[in-house]
C-alpha cells in the first residue's frame, strides 16, 4: 500500500463518520439528480485543467507545480505518490479526469487551504524590516474563485463512492457493488449507470478491486465530461 493509499483510508473514514451523522444521508439515486449541477462545476475544473497543463496533459513537474500554487502541504515525494496513484491510464502524463481525482484526494486529505478554510481571507506575508508590506498572497487563485463550489462537487463523489465502500478501506470488491445492486433492486438497463458493465468497467487494472482512484476516475465519466483522452478509454 502506498503513502498515499494508507493516508487516504485514514481520511476516508473521517469522511465516512461525517457522512454517517447526517440525519438524511444521500442515495446513489439522489447523487444521480445532481448530475446537471456537477457538469457545470466539472466545466470549472476543465478550465482550470487548460491553464496549467499543456496540450491537455499534465506532467508530474506540472502537477508539482500546481500544488505549489494551491500551498499544499505535501511533499515533493508525496506529489509524486499521488501522481503514481491518479495516474489510472498509466502514461507519462495525468488527463484532465486524473487531475480532477488528485484534486479530490487534495480535499479529503484536508492538504489544500483554499478547501480548508473557504471563508477566511489568506494571510498576509510576513513584512521584512525596511521593505513594504507584502501583497496577499491569494493560495486559491488557481481555482478561479469557485472553490466552494468545487469542494461540494467533491464531497459529493466522495459521498457516492463511500456508498459501496461501507467500511472506507480505500476499494470495493466488484461482488460486493454487485450484491448491493441487486439487494436494492436494481435491474441492469433501469440507468446505464447502474448496469453491470459500467461497474465491470471501473476495474482499470483488472485486480478485482476497485480503488478510490479508478471509482473517481469512472464517476467523471459518467458525469459526461468531455475529455481529450475520450478516444484512449475507448480502448480500456
């Protein structure tokens, strides 16, 4: 298990503990009404996606590079683990969709201060002796200003994989998404989202299991997100 696999089921169940105190916990069903609202927030994180990477791809110096101007706190080796671990296609570079999961792994780690502490403006830089004060330094402007918006869409695909992943050990087993679909009555074709084959789909390194990274990655797809890298999954 990686660095970032075993901080992230750490994270995970905190999440899950939040989510289980809800008096009114949310549905895959409830989370599939949204699917309008979340296009519109994912059309945010595209944009952002096509300032910071170049031809649509985004290598792990970009990705390092990124994280700096969002003031993460994580290491060098750390960056690089998540890269390894978004990196579902397995290429040189991350996909707009890849960089959309390390953004969410960001937020439930608790590791991006412009997801942190939403409301409250950033400090200002410490003012050296005989120099003028020292601008803000704004860590979210990498986000265009829609960081609240972009936090909610996350919590919510967070909300949907821990759905199937009760326990928050960071992956599901294709039998268990399986039983749970059957014990809720749901027939393959009621939702293309629901069939067997999109969960048979999810399992990007045919392991069995599928992980945080590839469940994020394939609820992108779903959520119809027009990505440069669509030809590509079409060979998956």
């Amino acid at each position: 298990m990686s660095a970032t696999e075993t901080k992230l089921s750490q994270a995970l169940l905190k999440k899950r503990a939040e989510n289980n105190s809800l008096e009114k916990p949310l549905t895959l069903e409830k989370i599939l009404l949204k699917f309008d609202k979340l296009r519109g927030v994912v059309g945010h994180v595209k944009t952002i996606f096509e300032q910071v990477s170049v031809n649509g791809k985004l290598n792990n110096a970009g990705l390092e590079a990124v994280m700096k101007r969002l003031n993460v706190k994580m290491s060098m080796e750390d960056i690089l683990d998540l890269f390894d671990f978004v990196n579902i296609q397995e290429h040189d570079d991350i996909t707009m969709k890849e960089f959309l999961v390390a953004l969410t792994i960001g937020m439930v780690l608790e590791v991006i201060p412009a997801f942190n502490d939403i409301h409250n403006t950033p400090v200002q830089q410490t003012k050296q002796a005989g120099q003028p004060p020292a601008p803000v330094k704004r860590s979210f402007s990498v986000l265009l200003g829609h960081n609240h918006e972009i936090k909610e869409m996350l919590n919510l695909i967070v909300s949907a994989y821990l759905i199937f992943d009760v326990e928050a050990r960071g992956y599901i087993s294709r039998d268990v998404i399986e039983n749970m679909m059957e014990e809720g009555g749901h027939k393959q074709g009621r939702n293309p989202i629901l069939s067997a084959q999109r969960w048979a789909e999810m399992d990007w390194d045919g392991n069995g299991t599928i992980d945080f990274a590839e469940f994020l990655y394939s609820f992108a797809s779903w959520v119809d997100i027009d990505d440069d890298d669509e030809e590509e999954d079409g060979d998956h």
